[in-house]
C-alpha cells in the first residue's frame, strides 16, 4: 500500500478513525462527561471573553489531539505495509 493510499484511506475514513477508537471506551466517556461539567462550571464563574479565550485554546489542543491521532493511525498502517512486505 502506497502512503497516498494510506492517506486516501485516513480522509476517508477519518470522521469514524477517532470514534470507533474512543468512542466506546468507558474511560473516554467518563473524563467527556467530566469535562462537559468542569466547563460548564467555568462558564459560570468567567467573562464571556474569557470563556471565548477557553474555547479557542480548546480547539486548538483538539486540532492538536486530531494530528497525534492521525500520526498514530499512519504510523500503524506504515507498520502494518512493513510486516506484508
């Protein structure tokens, strides 16, 4: 499998890669539901600028969780490319 293969297969596929890793794991679910109620505490107690700072950082620590996830699944198709060979 050629790495533009590798990559046409994690575009494809990449809106289900991340929720079929976490999704059902119960850890993963507990700290989602842990962070939904820490952040609506802080929402109550800060200025809506500063919630809007909160949420801008927050994307970006997603954006950067997203890149480590897809390095993880390239590096694990890599592998996988390796073994056939």
């Amino acid at each position: 499998m050629s790495k533009q293969k590798i990559e046409d297969c994690y575009f494809e596929h990449n809106s289900t890669i991340f929720s079929e890793m976490l999704g059902e794991d119960e850890e993963y679910l507990r700290l989602k539901k842990a962070k939904r109620a820490a952040e609506e505490s802080l929402q109550s107690v800060i200025s809506k600028e500063a919630w809007k700072q909160y949420l801008a950082l927050d994307e970006i620590c997603n954006e950067l969780e997203c890149a480590r996830y897809k390095a993880m699944y390239l590096a694990g198709a890599a592998d996988c490319k390796k073994l056939e060979e």
